[in-house]
C-alpha cells in the first residue's frame, strides 16, 4: 500500500461533491483483467486498497473512518520499441518483395502492417500493472493521490469523472509561489496549523528551469548554495525544492515540492501502530493531511 510505505508521491485534488463517491460505483467500474483478452492493451479500473486482485471489495470495504479509501489500476501491454521495429522492417521487405510491381507502398499500407506486427506481438506480452492508492476524505473532499507521473494522472482523472461524474479540483495558490518559494529557499518560515506550530526549512535539493540562449534549460542543485544562487540571479524558476516540516512534538516530514503543489517523495513520521491494517492506514492519512494543510496555508490554498 503506496500511503504506509516509508516514501510516496503526492498529487492532491479536491472533490466539491464528495458523496457521489461510493462503494456501489466503484464495483460498477472494478477493474477486470486483460490477460486472457490478448489484442487488447490496456485496461483500467478499481480495485481494493488491501489487495489489487480484490474487485469485489470480499477482503476489506472501501469504508475506512472517515476515508473512503481504493486502487487505481491500469493495466498495459508494452510493446518493446526495438522489437516493433525490426519485425516491422520485416514486413515491409516481405511486402516489396510480394508486389514487385509497385514502386512504392502508400502511407495507409504501411500503417495497416505496423498494425498487424502489432497484433502479431500483442499476445506473447504480458500485460504490467500500475497501482495508484487513493484516499477520498468524506467531510472535507480532500482527495489524496499516490502518484505524480502525468500519463497515469490523466487516465486516473478520466476513470474519476466516468466513474462519479465529479469534477477534480487541483489546488491554485492565491500568493506569488515563486516568491514564496525563493522565501522558503532562503529562509526557514514558521506557522501555526490545527494547534501545533510547523517549521519548514529547506533541506538542500532546489530543481531550476528556464530559457536562456542555448534554449530550455533544467538545473538540479545539490548541497550547492552558490550555484543555486546563480541560477537563480540568472532568472530561471524553481520547479520543485526540497523541504523539511519540524512540529513542535518532534515530528517531522520531508519531501519535494513541486511548483504545481504536488509532492515527491514524501516522507512522513513513522506511525506508532505497526503492521499495515485500518488502524495504521488512518494515522498515516492524518499525518499526510497535516503536511498538505500546511503546504496549502502558506501558500493560500482555499
């Protein structure tokens, strides 16, 4: 389960009308396996957050305090691009070599043999999965997401809106987050949050992006002050700067921010109950949400 191990990545939404999400629609859009359906190459659905070949929710209910909590799983057949490649070189050689005659062979002809190599090769591929664990809070519409890759993300969000019918909210800061992130750079901030007091430091990772005259340039600093500085002076942004959350209980987090809210690699304070049942699953969820609650009141997320 993405949410208990000891990093994940993040990407947060809020949902206006979180009672369209249920248990009922999620089992009318459960995953369903491609693996004896070999021309197919993908597939997409929901499964159980306690087990992915659970599409029945038989081992555990989606329910979990005031969570609702399942899997996205998209399942894909990858084609090798080399193997694609040579067979398809092949079949045009056997096509030229069959129809002497012809002087050439149209666009279409070719794109109905990439075709045909395509579904030639489909079968012999196991299809790979990929898991996304999501965490829907019933009161507040706080939608967790363990994923940051934009291909997955987009499927995830189609599935969602095919699914409920809602409509997913990405979080839009109401300050300057440039500035506040070169503040943060520069210097640690402290702020009161849900009746404990938070300070975030920068931990030394910034990532820095741009366009100077060789072109789009990306720049990942390390441990490096005078080089980020540089970067900075030279008028490149900051994409995504690594942090550090103190509490004032000794609980900390760590992790990447990313210049559009979302977060990598975050690592959250270890949960005093062990093992990975309900119990375990609740109190990582709060710690999470106290993260993105405080990410989200310095920079004006309403």
């Amino acid at each position: 389960m993405a949410f208990l191990r000891t990093s994940t990545d993040l990407t947060v939404y809020r949902i206006n009308d979180p009672a369209a999400v249920t248990a009922d629609k999620l089992k009318r859009h459960a995953f369903r396996p491609i693996d004896d359906l070999t021309t197919e190459e993908i597939a997409v659905g929901w499964t159980n957050i306690d087990d992915m070949l659970d599409t029945a929710w038989a081992l555990s209910v989606p329910e979990k305090g005031e969570w609702l909590c399942f899997t996205f799983r998209r399942d894909k057949r990858s084609i090798p691009g080399a193997a694609l490649k040579k067979l398809y070189a092949e079949a045009l050689k056997n096509e030229k070599e069959s129809t002497p005659e012809q002087k050439f062979i149209s666009r279409k002809r070719k794109a109905e043999l990439k075709g045909l190599v395509k579904l030639r090769m489909l079968p012999n591929i196991e299809p790979s999965p990929a898991l996304v664990d999501v965490a829907l809070n019933m009161h507040s519409g706080l939608l967790l997401v363990s994923c940051s890759a934009k291909g997955l993300l987009a499927s995830f969000e189609e599935l969602m809106t095919n699914t409920f019918g809602v409509e997913l909210q990405q979080p839009e800061a109401s300050a300057d987050v440039q500035a506040i992130l070169r503040g943060l750079y520069n210097e640690s901030l402290q702020i009161a949050h849900n009746d404990f007091t938070y300070q975030l430091s920068e931990a030394g990772h910034i990532t820095l992006a741009g366009t100077n005259d060789d072109g789009d340039v990306q720049i990942v600093v390390k441990n490096d002050r005078a080089s980020a500085d540089a970067g900075l002076a030279s008028g490149l942004s900051i994409t995504k700067l690594k942090l550090t959350i103190e509490r004032d209980d000794a609980l900390s987090w760590t992790f990447k921010l990313n210049s559009s809210m979302s977060f990598s690699g975050l690592k959250s304070p270890a949960t005093e109950t062990t093992g990975k049942d309900e119990a375990a699953l609740l109190e990582k969820l709060y710690l999470i949400e106290q993260a993105v609650g405080v990410i989200w009141k310095i920079f004006g997320v309403n």
